[in-house]
C-alpha cells in the first residue's frame, strides 16, 4: 500500500497554490487563492505503469465485449473514490459526474 502523504512529499508532486490578495472593490469579497498547474490525481496517474496494466488486461482478457466504459476507465474511477474517501456508488458517480 502506497503512504499519499510519503508519496507526495517524495516525488515532488506540485501542491502550491497562489496567494490570496485582499482587498477588492468596496462590497465585494476579496479575491481567494486558485490553483495552478495540474490536479494531484492527474499527478499521480504519471507514476503508473500503464504497460503493465495494459499487459495484465490483455492477459486476462479484461476488455472482452466493453463497448463504452474500459478497464482503465473502471480503474481510474475507483482509484478516485478510494483517493478521495467515497463510501457508496451513489457518492462516486455524483462525484464523478461534478
């Protein structure tokens, strides 16, 4: 099982985010901080070797009679919700969908 705190923290995956800057127009709310640069999920979907899960699919013949939703799909999908915490399919899919 791979620690996401360790993880983060060793390869260098990019968390920052840039400053806040107050002030503003008189009646309206000071601008908030907005993150650039990739997602961390987009981010850790570098360090997966998708030869091997290529290789294992076909091994396995994972693909047989998909039409729409493939194996790499289904696999970035539930690596998500376990990233993420999600308890039901219900809280995946709107998740998801968002």
């Amino acid at each position: 099982m791979i620690c996401l705190s360790n993880l983060v923290f060793e390869s260098g995956l990019d968390l920052n985010v840039v400053e806040c800057q107050t002030g503003g127009f008189r009646g309206f709310p000071p601008k908030t901080a907005m993150h650039q640069g990739k997602l961390v999920f987009a981010q850790l979907k570098l360090y997966l070797p998708l030869s091997t899960f290529r290789r294992c699919v076909a091994d396995h013949n994972g693909e047989h009679k998909v039409k729409d939703f493939s194996c790499l799909d289904q696999f970035f999908a539930m690596a998500f919700a376990q990233l993420t915490y999600r308890e039901s399919l219900r809280d995946i899919e709107v998740n998801l969908r968002a």
